[in-house]
C-alpha cells in the first residue's frame, strides 16, 4: 500500500533531516579546510585546540546563509524524491 509507505506520504522527516545535515556540512567543508578565514593562534595552543576552534568555527559562521540554503535544499530534494516515488520512477 503505497498510502502508507513513509518515503511515498511525505512523512519520513529521517530523509528531510539527512539532507538537511549533508547539506549543511557540504557548505562548511571550505571553511574546515581553512579557505576564506585567518586564525591568528597563540604559540601555546595545542593541535586540538587549534582543529575544534577551525571545525567550531567554520560550523558557526555565515549560519544563516547555510541555514537557509540546507533548508531549502532539503525540501525541494525531498519534494523530487517524493514525486518520483508517486510516479513509479527509480
């Protein structure tokens, strides 16, 4: 019965949720990796000092950009896979 197949409904907020974090993650990647951004360190910083202050910090900047853009992403994916799985398509 595909009326209560979760992924054909629309009610697998699980698939929503998963793309919304690789998406999200996606866009942080450049940061992680320490493009566009200049962290002056202090000589006594320890190495994972120095790897969560980059991963925290790229996490954290510009959210409301990768808020918005993973959200929307999430739904229109989310909408297409929902479509496809109505129509039969694989």
């Amino acid at each position: 019965m595909d009326g209560d197949d979760p992924q054909v409904s629309g009610r697998s907020p699980g698939l929503l949720l998963a793309i919304f974090a690789a998406a999200y993650l996606l866009m942080s990647i450049p940061a992680m990796l320490g493009v566009g951004q200049v962290i002056d360190w202090v000589p006594e910083a320890t190495v994972f000092q120095k790897v969560s202050g980059t991963f925290v910090s790229a996490l954290t900047d510009h959210v409301a950009l990768k808020l918005t853009a993973s959200a929307v992403l999430a739904l229109l994916v989310s909408w297409r896979w929902k479509r496809r799985a109505r129509s039969g398509i694989r």
